[in-house]
C-alpha cells in the first residue's frame, strides 16, 4: 500500500503525541508570575552596548572541470578556486523599556565588514562573500545600519517596527557568513502563556550579508530572478509535553507563494544513559498571486533521529521533495529546518537524501568547550523532467545524484577575558552527476567569533 504524504505526517504526528503521552499534559494557561514589562528598570537604566566580531575564512576548490567565473576589470575570466576572508563586527545599542503600561525601547546596531583578502582572483563573484565594485575590486571596508527599529511592549507582548531579526522556519535571518541578514519590516512576538507562544511578521526587504544596501526578496533557486515586495509569516510554538514541543507557521510571499510549515521535537530517555530525540519537518508550497514563480505544488519532509549516551550523538536523518521543482525558500534567509539542508539542501524536484551524523562532546572527557562532528550524506531520485514552468532550471535533470562528507570541530572558551569565544574550523566535500546543480566542490572554513560587552 503506498503512503499518501498526508498520511504520513498524520501518522508521524499520532506517533510523537502517543509517545509523549507517558508525559504530564501541560494544560495551558497565563503566566502566573510577573511580566517582563512590570519588571522594567527604565529607558536608561538597562541599556546595554555589546557586540561581536568574526574573522570568516573559505578556501573553495571546483572539481571535475567546474570553474568560478569571474569580472577582472572587464574580462571575464574562471579559476577553480575561490577564497574569501573577511571581517565582521558589530556593535549593538540596545536600550531598556520604559516604564508604565506600554513600554518603549530601541535597537541600533552598526556593520561593519573589512575585507582581508581583495586578490580578484581570490574573491572569483560578484557579492557573494565579499562585497565588490562593478569591475571585479573589492570593497575595502564598508558599513550599514544592520538593525534600526523601535519596540512597544505590552505585558509579555512586543511589536518590533523597523530592521530588525526575525527567526520562523520559513522566514529566518541568517548567520553563516561574515554578518548575518536582518528584515525590515514589522516583527510581533507574544510569549502570555506558559506553553503557547506566537509569532507574526510582515516586511518588505531584506538587508543582505554582503550588500550595503536593502533589497527586494527573490527566491534561493530561481532563474529568472524575479522579486516580490512583501513577505508576511505567522506562527506559534506549542509545548503540550515536556518531552514534545511543536511548531506550525504559515507563510505568505506575495505573488509567489503560500507556504505551510509543521515540526515537531521530541526526547525521549535520560541521555547519561541513552537518550532519542525525533525531529520532523514538513513544507507544503503553493503557487499565488500572479504567480511570478510559475505553478508550485511541493511537499518537502525530513524525519531524524538522534541517539545519545552521554558524549556521543549518533543521527540518521531521511528527507523527501515530493514535486517537479526545487523545494524552495527567500534568499537571504535560512527559511529551510530541513534536516539535511547542509552545504547542498538537498532539495531537488523528487529529491530523496539520507544522512548519517556522528559527534562527540569532549566535556565528558576533561575538556568543555571542544567538539567534533562528522557526515555523511546521499541524494539520489533526482528528477525535473516533468516540469512545465520556466522558474527552475531543472528539465535536464534526470535520475541525478550526489554525496556530501564533512567533518569539523569546535571550540569555545569557558572563562575568562575571551570567554564565548568561539572557533570553528570545518572540511567539506561535495560531488554531483552532471547536472546536479551544486556541483563536486571541496571547501575549508575556518570562522572565529568573539562577542564582548562595552556596557
């Protein structure tokens, strides 16, 4: 009997709640204690001026005859190998909330990106990890306002109007390069209840990691290049269970499409013995609008589970696309929980991806702060043949296929001047068939973040 793709998120469903039934049931109810807005100190008196800085380094190596193609002043050249080391700081004001019913605060945070490496043909793209000039030359040091907004809050509820982060599984800044994105817009957040919160948003441009300036949202994989003015999320988090929490949001991006998002976590054990945690993620997108992407009907899931016994993680994770187009998400963010969403998302049309992880917490051996991790992941099923749109290059992908193995390691400081101090250093391969789009890259990444307190 074939499996509908509803039928299996209701089973997964059924399957976690049954599980966590062996649980207390958290009835939901009022915060019974103060809310964080009687607790104000005051505009002023809880002010805080912090920030970060991050030196991000990747060296990029395209095998089996792949090519960077590049501006070097006006000729257009390829290497195979592409470096940017850049670095990032910001420096964030945050002030208190007044006093009183309604409380009022601000948040102003300046960008900063130096680039460190400006070889043209080390940078090989325009703007992707370095910000450059129209002939090839990089941009040697540059600044923006990443966030600007102000907040009211009422009892345990924020509105948020202006540049600011916003985080939901479909709409999510992101943070893996030098400086992360933010959103302008208007940002909601209500957390009145003690298992229940919610999430709404609606914003009109993103400010990219490596751009000055704001733009418009497009979309990670189209090639057409289209852009909409309006993106529009709402959500909640829900936690019946101590064991389960659950999440739904539901996405509008004008004129492209809606889209519809279910996860759930769930722990079971004592992980000092052996502990499992299940996590599921389910997309559905639909086509809207004047529909600038074309016709969009996609499912996209992941199923994973982890097994811990005390410093060591093992995880397998299965993930499906179930449609003639990518699974695809706004550039810019990290709208995709997917669990094998890694260096490819392995989201292809009818892409079928398992990934097996390893790592390991050397706290339990005498050394807090240190951990290793490795991967190994396989797509395969690959197949855009049946696609009648002209939004995703994909017709010629045929029975495609691809692998990804990482390993990395981590560290951050425990103590002292330095501490949360954070190095990461990580070693990726990827190779693909012919047409699969991400290609067989090598790449190194070595990031090294340190956060510090001003006020």
């Amino acid at each position: 009997m074939k499996l509908t793709h509803s039928a299996l998120l209701a089973l997964v469903i059924s399957s976690l709640t049954a599980t966590a039934y062996a649980d207390e049931f958290i009835s939901t109810q009022l915060k019974s204690d103060a809310s964080e807005q009687s607790k104000s100190e005051g505009f002023v008196e809880e002010s805080t001026l912090s920030g970060s800085t991050r030196n991000w380094y990747a060296n990029e190596l395209k095998r089996r005859g792949g090519q960077f193609t590049y501006n070097d002043h006006g000729t257009a050249k390829t290497t195979p190998r592409r470096i940017n080391w850049t670095q990032g700081t910001i420096l964030d004001f945050s002030s208190g909330y007044t006093q009183g019913t309604v409380g009022f605060s601000t948040q102003v945070a300046a960008y900063n990106a130096i680039a460190l490496d400006r070889d043209v043909k080390h940078i090989a793209g325009n703007n992707n990890r370095t910000l450059t000039r129209s002939d090839g030359d990089a941009v040697g040091q540059w600044s923006k306002l990443g966030l600007a907004n102000i907040k009211a809050r009422i009892s345990n509820t924020t509105l948020t109007v202006g540049r600011q982060n916003f985080s939901s599984p479909t709409l999510d800044v992101i943070g893996n390069r030098a400086l992360p994105s933010s959103f302008q817009g208007l940002g909601l957040r209500s957390e009145e209840f003690n298992n229940l919160t919610f999430d709404a948003g609606s914003f009109d441009r993103v400010s990219p990691r490596t751009e000055q300036s704001l733009s418009k949202f497009r979309t990670e994989y189209g090639a057409l290049g289209v852009e909409t003015d309006r993106a529009t999320v709402a959500g909640l988090n829900y936690q019946p269970f101590k064991s389960l929490k659950t999440r739904l949001y539901a996405t509008h991006v004008e004129d492209f499409w809606n889209q519809y998002y279910f996860g759930a976590v769930h722990d079971l054990g004592d992980t000092a013995v052996l502990g499992l945690n299940t996590n599921f993620n389910y997309y559905k997108t639909l086509d809207t609008g004047k529909k600038a992407m074309g016709e969009i009907n996609n499912d996209a899931y992941s199923l994973a589970f982890g097994l811990t016994h005390q410093a060591h993680t093992l995880s397998l994770s299965y993930q499906q696309v179930v449609g003639d187009e990518y699974f695809d998400y706004l550039h810019e963010t990290n709208g995709i929980y997917l669990a094998n969403s890694l260096l490819s998302d392995f989201n292809g049309p009818n892409e079928k991806s398992l990934q097996l992880a390893y790592s390991i917490n050397m706290a339990q051996y005498g050394i807090p702060g240190l951990k290793f991790n490795a991967y190994h992941a396989r797509g395969w099923d690959i197949d855009g043949t049946h696609y009648k749109g002209t939004a995703y290059d994909v017709r010629n992908m045929n029975g495609e296929k691809h692998s990804e193995f990482s390993i990395g390691t981590s560290y951050a400081i425990q103590s002292g001047p330095l501490k949360a101090t954070a190095i990461r250093a990580t070693y990726t391969t990827h190779r693909a068939s012919s047409n699969q789009a991400d290609g067989s890259i090598n790449e190194f990444r070595v990031v090294t973040t340190i956060p510090f307190n001003i006020l």
